[in-house]
C-alpha cells in the first residue's frame, strides 16, 4: 500500500498526526479532542469509565472527509479508552444464583434501591455502553418479559461489535433494571483494537 500522502497533509493541516507503517491499509490518526472534533465536524465529549479514568469520544460516527474519500474508504470511531484485554473471571462468584439476580437484586447489587425507591427511572438521560461483543434482542425481550419491565431495544452506533459473548447483554439488563425509562447507547469500540489500531 502507498504512503496516503494527502491524508497525511490534510491532517497536518488540521494540527493532526497520522501513524501509519509502509504496507499497512489503516492509519491512525491523533491529536487533541478539539482538533478531531473540528477536523471531523463533530462533537467530542468527556466520559468518565467504571474505574473513574478519564476518556473522549463522539457519540457520532464521523464521515470521511469528501476529498480524501479516494484514498480512505471508511473510518473508526473516535475513542481514547481502550481496554487492555476481554477476560471471563477464573471462578464464579458463589454468592450468584444460577440464574442470575432480578432487578430488585441487581437495585441492591449496585446500591441503586435508594433511587428507585425515590421514583429514579433514567426518565430524560441516556446511557452509554462501549461494547466489544453483541447482544441478541430475543435475550433482552426475555429478562423484561420475565420481570415486567418495559421493552427496549438499544440504539447501536458504528454498526454491531461482534459476536453476543454475554458481557453487553448483561450490562444492557443492569442499566434497564436501573433505569428503565433511560434511553439505552452501544458504541462499538471493536474498531478502534482491531488491526492493530489504538
């Protein structure tokens, strides 16, 4: 593969870098969230993850700019987390019941019982999920069929993460059991590890 001369000037151009090594057919491009953001016209937003590290993303899919499109064919996200690896835990905790906890479990799992009991839906806020695995829809129809919860179907950006492995199903149950009235994201951040991106 060429050196992607114009991508690399366009970038310079908008305080970017371009990391790319001869024969690769990805680059990645870097630079401060307000110089992605205005080089791509989208918003870039702070988060803050599980563990309270800090991190930016856009909650937008941002498009290949008009001009470089015969020499880019598609883009990844825009994301500074990246996990270090998906693991399963070496032991199952035995404090779990086989199936799994209901929603009054999982309130009390996660401190959570207060605000429901103050009325605390997640009416009018929205909750994001970084995935890197899928979920099956029939699964989540059946957790709020099973304890009468309202349906849900999550809004996907950046097209599936892959293959449901359990990880985003599980966390989409947490977050509807919580909040069911809370508008419910998954951003596939699978793009931003995959051939050796980072």
């Amino acid at each position: 593969r060429s050196r992607p001369a114009a991508l690399i000037d366009w970038a310079r151009n908008q305080s970017l870098s371009v990391r790319w090594r001869p024969g690769d057919d990805w680059v990645v491009v870097e630079g401060s969230p307000d110089a992605v953001g205005q080089a791509f016209d989208v918003a870039v937003r702070d988060y803050r993850g599980r563990r309270g590290q800090y991190f930016y993303a856009s909650p937008h899919q941002p498009e290949v700019p008009m001009h470089l499109r015969t020499e880019v064919s598609e883009m990844g996200r825009i994301l500074s987390y990246i996990p270090h690896h998906m693991s399963l835990p070496d032991h199952i905790p035995l404090q779990v019941p086989d199936r799994g906890l209901d929603p009054d479990a999982l309130l009390n799992a996660y401190n959570a019982d207060d605000l429901a009991r103050a009325g605390f839906t997640g009416k009018g806020i929205t909750i994001v999920i970084f995935a890197f695995d899928g979920f099956r829809q029939s699964d989540l129809d059946t957790f709020t069929t099973t304890f009468e919860l309202p349906q849900f179907t999550p809004e996907v950006v950046g097209g599936s993460p892959g293959e449901p492995r359990g990880e985003l199903s599980m966390d989409l149950q947490v977050a509807h059991a919580i909040a069911p009235d809370a508008r419910k994201v998954v951003v596939n951040a699978r793009p931003t590890v995959e051939g050796g991106g980072g």
